[in-house]
C-alpha cells in the first residue's frame, strides 16, 4: 500500500451549499414538527431532549460533511474514517434518539398517522427493523468496502462518494433504531438479544480494525501509515459509539412487568349465613 487512495476534490459551491442546505431542511423540518405537535396536544409536551438529541445529530453530521473535515477526508484515509464514524455512528445515534417517526405521529393527523403506522406495520418495514438485518447492512458493510476494490471505485466518483456517505448515514440509523432506539419497531426483540446483536456489531468493527491495521486483505490503496491511523480510528472510535448505543438502549429500557406477574383481584368472602 504505497498509494494514495484515488479522490477528486470537495470544495466549491455544491460541496459545502448542498449539505448545508439539506442539513437546514431537515433541522428546520423538525422543529417545524415539534411546534406542530405542541399545538394539536398542548397538555402532552414534547422532550427537550429528544430535540436536543436530533439536533446534535444535525450538527455532527454537519461537521462531517463540511472544512475542515471533508477536505481532510479527500486527501487522507484517515480523514474518511473520521467522517465514516460521525456519518455511519455518532450522528445516527443523536438523530434516532430524538424519535422522529414518534414525533411525525403526534404532529399530523389521525388518518396519515395511521398510514404511516400501517407502513411501520409491512412486512418490509418489520424485516428491516429486525436487529440481524440493520448489523449486516451496517456492520456487515465493512468488509465489502474496505476488503475490496469497491472503497477505490466508489472515491474515484463523487457519485459513489455520496452514495457511500448515504449508506453509512442510512445502515446507522437502522442499526441505531433497531437496537436502541426510542420509536415504535414492531419486530424489535427484547433487551438481551439486542444486546447480543449489539455485541456481534463489536466484534466484527474490532475484527476488520486488526486486520486492517495489520495489512491482512486490506485493498485501500494509500499509505501504511494513514491505514493503520485509520484503523486505529475506527477501533477506538466505534468502541466508544458503540458504548453510547449501549448506554441509550439501557437509559430508554423499560422492563415490562410479565403477566403472569400480576396480582389476582381478591374476591371479597361471602358472609356466613346465619
């Protein structure tokens, strides 16, 4: 690995006017939406922190995809895994925990919102949602990326750079809903296996970390010592996003009581006669 890794430039205007704009629509969308549903159901407050939550998740991703960090990503492979972390890792936890599909339900009316529940409801919808699926298309997306020719492919075109960031920033979310996140998943197992999901997710980042850092089947072409930084990158890194992901499935769970559990009404003893 003695070259560096193919790029095209990502200054000029549609590289720092766009996302900004698409990061503005969807914070703007948001806060759009939590007046919204203030205003059908005055009584019943939308969290603070669940705003605070989603717009950190703006914020992250704003600094991905904006100087100094995207220029840095262009031209060093460690700079793309700074911005793999916070697309694919940091900012879909911040954006799932502040529930948007929970906040687009209070926000319309009765007959979208039963739409919308009807499509969380598909079977579609019900097979993504399930925790093996998200850690594949997330987790699962290392390999393919790094372990073949594709990561070369895909920077060589802003085409593919883009659809990389989309597939790191969309499998984040997934994973992040499936396992911890705070809106409705009807095909959402319970705790310990999420947790079980949630580990096998570690291990397959901590795996392709050593790997790559040692060399072994690695296929980006760029220089040893900016892999093995980035593999560094990402084991420390997604250690700690993973840690969070932890941390919110275990805040956001609340253990259900099993109803065989739950106490039998007494019936009041008739009064002997006489």
């Amino acid at each position: 690995m003695v070259h560096h890794h193919t790029s095209h430039p990502a200054g000029g205007a549609p590289g720092v006017v766009l996302p900004v704009l698409a990061l503005l629509v969807c914070a703007g969308g948001y806060l759009l939406l939590v007046l919204r549903a203030r205003r059908r159901n005055p009584v019943r407050a939308w969290s603070p922190w669940r705003t605070a939550a989603f717009c950190a998740g703006v914020v992250l991703l704003a600094v991905a995809l904006l100087p100094p960090v995207a220029p840095f990503a262009h031209r060093d492979f460690r700079g793309h895994m700074v911005q793999h972390l916070l697309i694919g890792m940091y900012a879909p936890l911040g954006l799932v925990l502040g529930a948007p599909v929970t906040l687009v339900l209070r926000a319309v009316c009765a007959p979208r919102a039963r739409r919308l529940t009807a499509v969380l409801h598909s079977a579609p919808a019900r097979l993504l949602t399930r925790p093996p699926v998200a850690v594949l298309l997330s987790a699962g997306g290392l390999p393919v990326l790094y372990f073949t020719p594709l990561y070369d492919t895909a920077m060589a075109h802003p085409a593919g750079h883009w659809l990389v960031h989309a597939h790191f920033l969309l499998s984040g979310c997934l994973f992040a809903h499936a396992v911890a996140g705070p809106d409705p998943a009807p095909a959402r197992p319970g705790v310990p296996a999420r947790l079980v999901w949630l580990g096998c997710a570690i291990a397959v980042h901590a795996v392709a970390a050593q790997l790559m850092y040692g060399g072994f089947g690695v296929a980006v072409h760029a220089p040893a010592s900016e892999v093995r930084g980035g593999a560094e990158i990402m084991y420390y890194g997604g250690d700690i996003a993973e840690l969070l992901v932890a941390a919110a499935l275990v805040a956001t769970w609340r253990p259900g009581r099993h109803p065989s559990a739950r106490p039998v009404p007494l019936r009041p003893r008739a009064r002997p006669s006489g």
